[in-house]
C-alpha cells in the first residue's frame, strides 16, 4: 500500500503462550506457516516460500464448500525480515500460475486495490521463564471488520491451538 496511514487495515494483537523463536517460526518456515494459516476448515498448499527479502510466496488456500471444494491462491513478496520480531510480505490473490488478478477478476469495484501489506510484529512478555510473545498483526488494504478480519482471527485461534503444549 502506497499511503498506510489512511489505508484501511485490520491490525490484531494476541498474545501466545510459547517462546518469540517458536512463533516467528511459524510465520517463517513454510512447513509451520501451511499448518495454521488460512480460517478454520481450510488446508493450504505452499508451492513457494523464500522467506528473505525479495523472496517469493505461493500458496493455495483450499476450503470445503457445500459446492465442493474452493480454491483461493496467493502470491506475493517478502518485504523485510528481522527474526525474531519482524516479517513484511505483500499479498495478491492470483490464480494458480502466481499471475495476480484484476480487481474486476476478484468482483471487486474497478480501481481496488490488488496487493495488501501484512506486517508481522513479534514482542517477548512476561519472564523467560514463562515464554510468551506478543502478536501485533497488521494487514494494510483489508477493511476492519471485513471478512478479511474474520479470517485472521481463525487463522490466529488455529495458530494458538498449535502452539498449545
């Protein structure tokens, strides 16, 4: 997003019972961020995952529908790492060769924005010895209270269940 401060944004902040380097890892190495991510009932499929800057991400978001199976693909780019308390990647919704669709292509209004910004921000709390991380969650481009927003907060309970001894 060009212009951050006057873009909508959904921006989450939870706090999780596991050490910071356990939770950056799980938005940092493919094997973990396919195992949470995306809302309940749906399984993604990593193709790609080069977590340095400039590095590529394609993964497919599949979700059961009474219609049979919907598949929604994203692709985007690592932005900026700094482990454990920062990753910035852009995120478009693309079709499965990685090429990123129009806005008329996603039904939305000719002009809408076609990449967001998802910034990861990773804070210790408490002692060391109780191992929590503060989550501060901001995706620049999706509307609060947007089904965006709903999204995140399920993908967010799954994360937490895995983190979960």
């Amino acid at each position: 997003m060009s212009n951050s401060d006057t873009a909508p944004a959904v921006i989450i902040t939870r706090t999780f019972e596991a050490p910071i380097d356990t939770v950056w890892s799980m938005f940092a190495e493919a094997e973990h961020f396919g195992a949470w991510y995306g809302p309940q009932g749906a399984e993604l499929e990593v193709q790609r995952f080069e977590p340095e800057p400039g590095g590529d991400r394609l993964v497919c978001m599949r979700m059961p529908t009474p219609q049979g199976t919907h598949e929604m693909w994203f692709t985007g780019e690592f932005v900026e790492l700094d482990p454990p308390t920062r990753l910035v990647y852009t995120e478009s919704v693309c079709d499965a060769t990685g090429r990123v669709l129009t806005a008329t292509e996603m039904g939305m209004p000719e002009g809408a924005p076609t990449t967001t910004r998802v910034v990861v921000d990773l804070t210790s709390v408490g002692s060391e010895a109780d191992g929590s991380t503060q989550l501060t969650l901001t995706h620049e481009g999706i509307p609060a209270g947007s089904p965006g927003e709903m999204g995140w907060q399920m993908a967010l309970d799954k994360l937490a269940a895995r983190l979960t001894p």
